[in-house]
C-alpha cells in the first residue's frame, strides 16, 4: 500500500501537508481497517456516545450491520455469528452500564474461545467520576476475562494519533485470533460534538502476526505414543473441523485407541463413542480395567461429571493440545502442554506413528458402548411423558442437516443421552451459564441457510427473552421450551431438594406465559403437553415459515420420577 508520509518520516496516513485534521479520523480509520482486515460483520446496540462509531461503521459495512437494542442480547448474538462463521465479529456499545452489559457474552466467548471484537464508546478521562451521565470506569472493564484490552486516543491532533490508533486496531484483530481464539475490548473515549459528518474512510496500513507454518512432533511424544498400549483421546467443545474429523477417525483403526466425544465436540464417525456419558454409569469394578496409560485432551469443557470424576482417578501421562498453550488440567492429572493448532497436531502424530492391531482396548470400549446403547434403548423404549421423552423425540426428529443448540443446566445433560451423530452441535459451556442462550442460537441461525433449533428451559427462555427482541431474527430459527416450571435440574441432583425453600430460591417456578411472550415479538408458536400431540405440533412449527417457539410443557413431579428411575435402571442393567 502505498503511504503519505511527513517530512519527518512518520506514516501520515492520508493527512495532506498543510491540511487540518478532523479530531475522530481515528474513528473511519478504525472501521475501514477491520474491514480490510477481514470482518464482515457488526452487531451495534443503539446509542448517542457512540454515534461516531455507528456513523463510520455503518458507512463501511451498510446492510451488515446488525441493531440489537438489549447490549447483553447483542452480546450474544455476536457470539452466536462468531461461533458458527468462526470469524472474528465487532460488537459496538455506548457508554456506562451498556458496556458492562456484554460482560456475559464476553466472558463465554473467553472461556470458549470465540473471536469477539468488544468496541465501547466512553466519556472523556476528564469526566469519570464526576457526576456526569453514564460515566463509569470502562478501561480494562471485562478484566481477566477478556484476552486483552486497549483504548484508543480521546482525539486526533497529529499524525502519530493515527499511527497509534492503526497500530491498537492491528494488534486488536490479530490477537482475537491469535493461539486460542476470544475477545478483545477496545475503549474509545469520544467528546462532543457527536453529530458531526466524518470522513468515508481514512488510510490505513495493515500489520499481520505470523504464526509458525508447520508443526513438528518431537521424539518423545513420538515414543510415549509407540510405547503406550491403552490411549484415551478426549474431545473437548469445538465447533467442526472437517480435517479434525478425518484424522481422529484414522486413530480409531488402531486398536489400542478410543476417542470420545460428546455432542459439543462435533466429532463424528462409525468407531467415535458419541455418548460417552453412558458409559460412565458401567460399574466401577467394569471401569478400572480400562484405565489408559495416556490421555490426550483438547478443546474446551466436557459436560460430563462422570467422565472428569474418572479421570481424575487414572495415573498415567496426560497431554493437553492447545493454540494457546494454555495449561487446562481439567483432570488432575496434566503431564504437557502442547501448544499448536490441533488439527494440525494430530495430523502431523499420524503421520509419524504406526496404527497397531492385535490390542483388545478398543474392542472392549466398543463393546461397553454397544451394551450402553442397548441399554438407554430398552430403558426409554416405553417412558412416560416427560423431558427424558421429549428430548428423545427431539434427537430422532432433527434430520442431519439440521443444527442444534443445546440450552444449559437439564437440557443439555438430557440431549447428551440421546447424541444424533450427523448433527452440528453448540452450546454456551464456555462459563456454562442460561442467559443467553436464545440470542447466541439467534446469531448461529443469522449465518447459516440450515435450520438452527435451540432447545431450552423455560427459565433460559424467560431470562434471555429480550433476544426475541431482533429485527434480524431469521425464520430459520426454531425454539423449543421445555417448561418443566423452573429448574428442574435441581429436583434431580443431590442436595437442593431438601434444602429450606427449594421451590422459590432453587427451582425458581415463574407465571410467565411463553404463548404470550411468543406473540409479543410476533414469531409463531406451537403448544404441547403430551405425547399424542407431539408429532402434529413439532411438524406445523417445524414447517413456519418464520422464526417460531414450541412450548412443551411437562411435569416436573414425572420428570424427577422418570430420570430417577431411568439412570436406576440403567446401572441395574450393567449388572
């Protein structure tokens, strides 16, 4: 590119000599740079201080740029775009508690590694803590939670404003995606006038960060594999990754390896235990002699409690696989980091090591599995009306170009007994929280032609209703409500069932009407609370022709009945 420069050798970035320079150059300069820099799109949540942003955004980007009005929906929404695209994508707030609005979304984003670029108008340092309307401490807001934070200057007065700014916006973008991917925070502290018309855009110049290109596989990790006779490879939460997929299928044909992976790790292939939950409730005694003498572990959190509190018994060699070389013992038991793109990883370990027959490690998974599926198959062949049900009947219907969004706390526990193996899965387990899982599958759905269908929890619904509230909601989007009247999850754990008040403080039963919050924002809604009408009522709201909610109501009496006798049963089964 070519540049201006001052007679002092600066980069002049498009100030002519003798020219003035408008105080929020830096403002257009910021926007035309992350264009250039490759996002396409941005989610802005109305504002007055922020309206230099919106104005040069909007001048860049036009029709993708999104307006969500609720900043922790808009939040959300962000990330749901960036995990689906797996591109970094700007969200842009004003001031004061509007930005702290989005510390939610960041902090998902963090924990799960989704590129979010967080831009926040602010006042001026001047006015902080002086009594002004919507001043607070925004500098290094979403704190540990954030990759990295920066601000840029209050005004342009010189060229060197500008080569800071483009300098920040750089490092910006590239460390969103640099290692491990995640959010980054940029301030802009902007003064008045608002209003006044910018420039269309300003030069920018672009700085890359260059990444090592291949990934070698030293000696030692080469030979631990040869020697160990018994691997275990874990699938944490990932989005899909089509070259992960076929290399961790190729590790199956040897026999002294199994790979796990729940739902949210989205591997999928004939010898990958997809339902791994099932079969940690197989007899202790059964477990110990299938120990493995290495663990290889990578991605984000694993849902199950059964497979971490196993793991954490075993004494072997654990391997972590990390962009950013993170050291992630989830286990207890963490022997090395190793930090390279995993994909890339295992790749590179196939291609240096031999696959081995004639173990029986493998099989014997295989065969805990298949007794496992025939198990959970027999178990709810005739249960009665409930989530356990409904979740099953959730899982046969989506066809496989369908993508589900799985909704924390119960729902996602059931889902994970009934894997559909061709399905795209996500979820929000990076801090595993409910609110905001409606906007976060309201943005995977914004990014993609197939149909999203996000199963929740009455509470998830009701606490991120203001998702609904999106002129960009697109008809690909389809919820489901389990109603079950509160948290149902707690009337199935351990502990919360008998502690004093568990209706009002644990379950949280509320008399919201779904129907009515349903037809509020206009999407269509479909009802149902027993088996019968379940195949009429999935089908019609399947088939709207818009962004639709069915609510299935169940009981939360049954439910705690059916789960508890069901995971009774199965352990008697393994017997």
């Amino acid at each position: 590119m070519e540049r201006n420069r001052t007679e002092s050798g600066n980069l002049n970035f498009g100030v002519k000599k003798g020219g003035r320079m408008n105080a929020k150059s830096h403002i257009p300069l910021m926007a035309s740079l992350l264009k250039a820099k490759g996002v396409k799109h941005v989610v802005i949540a109305p504002g007055s201080r922020n309206a230099p942003l919106i104005q040069s955004f909007f001048k860049e980007f036009g029709d993708k740029c999104l307006s969500i009005v609720d900043e922790r929906s808009a939040g959300y929404f962000a990330l749901g775009i960036a995990l689906k695209s797996q591109t970094p994508v700007v969200v842009i707030t004003t001031s004061g508690t509007a930005a702290l609005n989005l510390a939610p979304a960041i902090a998902e984003a963090f924990y799960q590694g989704v590129p979010l670029i967080t831009i926040t108008a602010d006042r001026p340092a001047e006015w902080i803590g002086q009594q002004d309307n919507q001043v607070i401490h925004q500098q290094n807001i979403f704190g540990n939670n954030c990759k990295a934070s920066f601000e840029l200057p209050v005004e342009c007065t010189c060229p060197e404003d500008l080569w800071l700014s483009n300098r920040i916006v750089n490092e910006a973008y590239n460390k969103t995606i640099a290692g491990k991917s995640g959010p980054v925070h940029i301030n802009v502290p902007l003064r008045e006038p608002l209003y006044d018309e910018l420039p269309v855009s300003t030069e920018h110049s672009i700085i890359e960060t260059i990444a090592p290109a291949a990934i070698e596989i030293n000696e030692e990790l080469v030979t631990t594999w040869k020697k160990a006779k018994r691997i275990l490879i874990v699938c944490g939460q990932q989005s899909r990754d089509q070259n992960l997929n076929v290399v961790l299928n190729q590790f199956t044909k040897d026999s002294r390896v199994v790979v796990l992976s729940e739902s949210t790790g989205n591997v999928r292939g004939e010898n990958i235990l997809h339902n791994p939950d099932l079969l940690f409730q197989h007899s202790e005694k059964e477990l110990i002699n299938l120990k493995p003498e290495l663990v290889v572990y990578y991605g984000g959190q694993v849902v199950s409690k059964r497979i971490k509190t196993y793991l954490r018994t075993v004494l072997c060699e654990f391997w972590y696989v990390s962009p950013g070389g993170l050291y992630v013992d989830t286990f207890k038991r963490l022997s090395k980091v190793i930090q390279a793109d995993v994909a890339g990883f295992f790749t590179s370990l196939y291609k240096k090591v031999e696959s081995v027959n004639g173990s029986d490690y493998s099989q014997r998974w295989q065969l805990l599995y298949a007794k496992a599926l025939e198990a959970i198959g027999f178990q709810t062949k005739n249960v009665e009306f409930s989530d356990l049900w409904v979740t099953k009947q959730i899982a046969n219907k989506l066809q496989p170009e369908a993508i589900l969004f799985a909704g924390n706390s119960s729902m996602i526990r059931y889902l994970q007994f009934f894997q559909n193996n061709s399905l795209e899965v996500f979820a929000n387990r990076g801090t595993s929280g409910i609110d905001g899982c409606v906007s976060t599958a309201a943005g995977i759905a914004k990014v993609t032609d197939k149909k999203v269908f996000a199963v929740v929890g009455d509470l998830s619904f009701v606490y991120d209703s203001n998702g609904l509230w999106n002129k960009s909601l697109s008809a690909n989007l389809k919820i489901i409500v389990v109603n079950n009247k509160g948290g149902g999850i707690f009337s199935m754990i351990p502990g919360p069932a008998q502690q004093m008040g568990f209706e009002e403080f644990f379950q949280a039963h509320h008399p919201v009407s779904i129907k009515k919050i349903t037809e509020a924002f206009n999407l269509d809604y479909t009802f149902c609370s027993d088996a019968e009408s379940f195949e009429k009522s999935f089908l019609a709201f399947s088939a709207s022709k818009k962004a639709a909610v069915l609510e299935i109501e169940t009981l939360s009496d049954i439910n705690t009945r059916v789960f508890t006798n069901f995971v009774k049963n199965l352990k008697n089964e393994y017997k």
